[in-house]
C-alpha cells in the first residue's frame, strides 16, 4: 500500500495519526511526517485514517496481487 498525503490540503486535525500512529505522526503543532508505504499490519488502519480525514488529504493506493503467485 502506497500512501500519498497531500500536505497542502493536511489542516493537522491529526485523526490519521490517532488511529495509525506508526504510519503516521504529527510533528509540533501542524506539521505531519507519514511512511510513504504501509507495513502490512498497519493496512486496515491505514484505511481507517483516510476515511477518518476531514479534508480527504490522505490517497493510498493499493498493491495489485495477480501477479503474485
């Protein structure tokens, strides 16, 4: 999972960081340091954050899995 956060939309209301707070972190007041790619363990909390974003700063995208065999 690809994570891309646009930090020009980010307003720190810092949701993402509540609920995944090894993908994401805020740092001081505003500013927010993510990973830019999810650990598999952190997924479905990755999913949580950006449904949780207020301002729908935070884009993923999914790994594509046919090709694994």
């Amino acid at each position: 999972m690809k994570i891309v956060v646009d930090l020009n939309r980010c307003q720190g209301y810092a949701q993402c960081a509540f609920l995944a707070p090894r993908v994401f972190e805020l740092h001081g007041e505003e500013a927010l340091l993510y990973t830019p790619q999810a650990p598999e363990d952190q997924r479905d909390r990755v999913r949580r954050a950006v449904a949780a974003c207020p301002v729908q700063a935070i884009l993923v995208e999914e790994e594509d899995r046919s090709d694994v065999r």
